[in-house]
C-alpha cells in the first residue's frame, strides 16, 4: 500500500483537487519528478501486471495469436484506467499493423547461364510467391539510391550486394533490403537479387531459419509476387558472372508457397504536455509486449512466459503511462506497445513509417526491452553514452540506488537488436533501458527465451527500483530543457540531423 501520509502531502502541494491532473507549472518542490515518480509506482501493481501478461493463460503471447490479443486489449484498458488518450482520430489505442504467415516453398530454381541453383540451400526467397519469370540482369553494386535513379532498371532483375557500404549487421540488412526493394519496384523492377557475404551467420544457419513457417509484415500493396531473394556469396564464379551482366537472362523459378494474411496490433496513447512553449514536442515511451510463444518441453513446461522479455519492459512503459497521464510533463509523451518483436522488429518498423505523430515532432524514443539480469545493482542503458540525455538517466537511477551502465557487450549488436533501431534509423534519438545485464552468462540464459521465465522468477524488490528508475528518468526527459540529440559522431547523427532539420 502506499504511504497515505506523503500521498496527501503531494496532492496538496499540486492540485487542490484529487482527481484533477496536476500541473507542472505550478510551484514545485527542488525534487518534484523525484516526488511525483514514488507517488505512483506500486510493486503490487508491477506485480498484478507482470503476472497476467507472463501467465501461462498467455501462452507466452506470440505473434501472431488469440492470446497476443488479448494482452494488447489489457494494455488498451490499462492506458483507458490511467487516462491516456488514444490518438487523434481514432476511436481506441490499436493500431492494426498488417501481417502475414509465409510458408515455405517446395521447391525453387535459380538460373542463369551454366549456373543452376536450387532453394534453400543456394539462395532464399525472403519475399515473393509462386513464380516462373525470364529478366534480363542489371548490376547496381550496393543498391543506393543514387544508384536506381541513375540506371534504367525496368523489366530487369535487380542484382546488388546485402546492406550498403559500411554496414556488417545482418538485421541492418533486412531494413536497407526492404528500402532497395521498394526502390527496385518503383522503377519498374522484376525482382531484386542481393548476395549474401556475411562471415558471421553462415548462409547454411539462415537457410534453416527459413525452412518453416516466417511472419512478416505484409506491405505488399497487391504486389505479393515481387520476388526479394538472397543469394549465397559462396560461389564465386557465379557473382562474377551476375556482375558482368551484359545480355545475361535469368530465371527464377518457386513453387509451393503458400500465404496467409493475418491482422495484428500496436497499442499506442498519448498525453498531451503541460507547458504551452513544449508540448508540440513528443517522447515516445515503448516496449514490445509479444514474445515467442510455445516451445519445446523443458522439465514438463513448454510455455515461453517472457516475464523479463518483455513482461517487465511492457509493464515499466505502463508505469510510465499511468504517472505522466496523472502528472504530465512539459513535453507530450507517446506510449507505444509493439506487435511483432522477436519476428523481426516488426511492428516498431510498421510505426516508424507509419507514425501517429510525425517523427520530426518527437525528440527522443525511451525503449525499455530485456533480456535478463545478473547484477541486481545496476540498470544496463543500450546506448546510454550515444545522447545528450545521459546525465538524466544517471541521475534517475543513482537516486533510487542503482547504477546506470552502457552497453559493455558491442559483440552483441544490442542496439541494433530491438525496436530502438527503426527509430534511430529515422533519426530519433533511441536508447533502451534495460534490467542490469554484464554479459550473456548462464544466469541470464537460464531464462532468456526459455520455458523457465515466469512471473515467480523475479526479484521484485530488485524491480521496484528499476521500475522508479525508468519513470524518473521518463519524467526528467520530459521537463527537460537540455538538448536530448544525439552525440556528434555517432552513426545516427547525420539522419538526425536531417529528420530536425539540423
């Protein structure tokens, strides 16, 4: 129960009426955010919460399904409870984020010349349907956009190299593929080709990934028969042979896909800020709410429950939503719960091209995603070093006794491994808070993305303090004055720049 005493005290000093929102313009205390955060944050409710999402009625909430559903209503109603709107506009907080379930091909051929490869060992098809086509070849090298708008592509099979220069992430590659992609059918492309060079997942590893059922956004836009295909670098010859394209025909040939299209959501509110000069401003406060769903059978438990990932970060973005709508901030705040995570970042990637609130309006993205924990003294902040907001976030987490740390694990990819990325990729300034994590030891695998990440496994009094962290630090972002970009020099700087006009 919370202490009624301060509770009274705190209402007093911001509104003469309990039920009425307080203003932040009104006199405040020298740690007003500070107050207001415990004046809200209840570890009976991060329980409640955390306990119903990660239940096993839940089925571990993948995406898509009934029970994934149902947790976005749960989220929808709790946004209701707290007084977040929905957008403007519309009548609820669900934003439908297309999808669709492709199931592998039987069988498919690769042709031109005297190479003949077969699928999926030589090449996959990451978008497409059922074809049998003849093109001509045309080269692009990395596929810029400089590169289409200079080469008359039309009725031609696209061939270019995954990610363009300086890019060695294999997930980075799938969001400039999909970029050159629409490129490829906006100039009147027949398919899009691009090699596969990576060293660090074999092709083999990703043509078992391939091998079942994939969900993925559908965006096809009636054009489901535009093939996207990765080809294995492995033969060198044959590369050769695309890249001197001249009269070169090849065929593509796929038979046996089979698609269904499914509809699944994001859950987006919003509270308007407080101060008239700011509250055009906007800071999205997101999470991702789905997780793997059911899996092989351990101890006699095959449901993946994801109370860390990301029960938790779901329900710290709650605990958000619920004290800046009763306490709002200068600055307009956006909660975002996202569909479609450990797909591929799916619904983040639907958002960011299809914003409720322009992203040139929003000045920073606070993700809060999990993998696990073994250091109960720390909060792991991915990206915690790479925007001006670092010294919010320190602050926010030394005063409720923890120790705000960045990234000390770069092999991992982090940053670019949750929903923060499509955000920074447009520019935004996007961290993700984390649950104090030093490395992927066997304390943090014992639960990442297994049947034993249920609700019980938690250490709550451990959370009750990252959970205050994060809406600190959500409100500290909020009020602040200071500039929130990105530091200079970092990968993203230059598409902030542009997105704000810098």
């Amino acid at each position: 129960m919370k202490n009624i005493c301060f509770v009274i005290i705190t209402v007093f000093l911001f509104s003469c009426n309990a039920t009425k929102k307080v203003s932040t313009s009104q006199a405040l205390t020298k740690d007003a955010d500070q107050q207001l955060t415990t004046a809200t944050v209840d570890i009976n409710e991060i329980k409640g919460h955390i306990h119903y999402l990660a239940s096993d009625e839940m089925k571990g909430r993948d995406t898509p399904s009934p029970e994934q559903d149902i947790a976005a209503r749960y989220l929808a109603t709790s946004l209701m409870k707290y007084g977040v709107k929905p957008p403007a506009g519309q009548q609820d907080y669900l934003q439908k984020v297309p999808m669709k379930t492709v199931y592998p091909a039987t069988s498919g051929t690769l042709t031109f010349g005297k190479y003949d490869f077969s699928l999926p060992d030589d090449f996959l098809l990451l978008e497409g349907d059922n074809i049998d086509m003849n093109a001509n070849v045309v080269f692009l090298d990395r596929g810029t956009e400089k590169d289409f708008s200079s080469t008359d592509v039309k009725d031609k099979i696209v061939v270019t190299f995954c990610g363009f220069e300086g890019q060695n992430n294999v997930q980075e590659w799938f969001f400039t593929g999909r970029q050159k992609m629409k490129w490829a059918k906006e100039k009147g492309a027949k398919a899009h080709i691009e090699i596969y060079t990576s060293t660090q997942i074999p092709f083999n590893f990703l043509a078992r990934y391939f091998t079942g059922a994939a969900i993925m956004l559908d965006d096809s836009e009636g054009n489901d028969d535009f093939p996207y295909i990765w080809m294995n670098a492995g033969n060198k010859e044959a590369v050769a042979a695309l890249k001197n394209t001249k009269d070169l025909v090849t065929n593509i040939k796929v038979e046996g896909m089979k698609i269904d299209k499914v509809d699944t959501y994001n859950v987006v509110g919003i509270v308007e800020g407080s101060d008239p000069d700011m509250k055009d401003e906007y800071v999205i406060y997101s999470a991702h709410y789905d997780h793997v769903g059911l899996g092989a059978v351990v101890e006699g438990d095959s449901i993946y429950n994801g109370a860390r990932d990301n029960a938790v970060g779901s329900v710290t973005v709650l605990s958000a939503a619920e004290n800046i709508a009763k306490y709002p901030t200068k600055r307009s705040a956006v909660f975002i719960f996202f569909t479609g995570e450990e797909k591929g970042l799916l619904g983040s990637s639907y958002y960011a091209d299809n914003p409720v609130i322009p992203l040139n309006k929003v000045a920073y993205c606070f993700n809060s995603d999990n993998a696990g924990y073994n250091d109960t003294s720390k909060a792991t902040i991915i990206g915690l070093e790479r925007t001006d907001a670092r010294n919010l976030i320190e602050k926010a987490c030394t005063t409720f006794g923890l120790t705000a740390i960045k990234d000390n694990m770069p092999e991992e990819g982090l940053f670019d491994r949750s929903d923060n990325v499509n955000f920074a990729q447009k520019g935004v300034p996007a961290p993700t808070f984390s649950l104090g994590i030093t490395a992927f030891d066997d304390e943090v695998n014992r639960y990442y993305h297994q049947a034993a990440d249920g609700p019980n496994t938690l250490d709550y009094d451990y959370l009750f303090k990252f959970f205050k962290s994060y809406v600190y630090a959500c409100r500290l972002i909020g009020n602040t004055s200071q500039s929130l970009f990105w530091k200079e020099g970092d990968k993203y700087y230059e598409a902030g720049k542009a997105l704000y006009g810098k």
